[in-house]
C-alpha cells in the first residue's frame, strides 16, 4: 500500500478539497483525516525528553537485558 500525507488548514468545514495527488485516475483509496492535537504532541516530545534522561542516568547505564526483562516479569506477575 503507498501511503502519501498532505498537511492542509480547513477553511470550509463542509469541503475538504484534495489536488494534485500521486494516485492513477479510477484507483481505490482510502482517506483517513485526522485533526492536529497540540496538547497531544507536546506530552509526547514531555515523553521523550524524560525517556532520553531517565536513561542517561548511571544507574540505566549498568542494566543489562536480562535485568531489565526480570523487572518486567515481577511487575507482570503483581511483585
């Protein structure tokens, strides 16, 4: 499936006009639109900054996989 995304500003709430697009004349598409959530995309960059220092941190340094998986499995099982 090719994907194509084209970031538009609505100006009439009834009419979404799309121009210039790569697809062949009669081929089947799917049209998806979603809105624009700047809240949501500022707790996500919040996310990552935290994730980027959490795991700079010496203690993340010295965690292997194996450690990390048991740390998993005791939450899981409720420990």
């Amino acid at each position: 499936m090719k994907a194509y995304k084209k970031y538009m500003t609505i100006e009439d709430s009834k009419r979404l006009t799309l121009s210039d697009l790569p697809f062949k004349p009669g081929q089947r598409v799917e049209v998806v639109v979603i809105a624009e959530d700047g809240e949501r995309d500022k707790r996500i960059e919040e996310l990552r900054a935290l994730l980027k220092k959490t795991q700079a941190l010496p203690a993340a340094k010295t965690m292997s996989e194996d450690m990390i998986a048991e740390e998993i499995a005791a939450y899981r099982a409720g420990r």
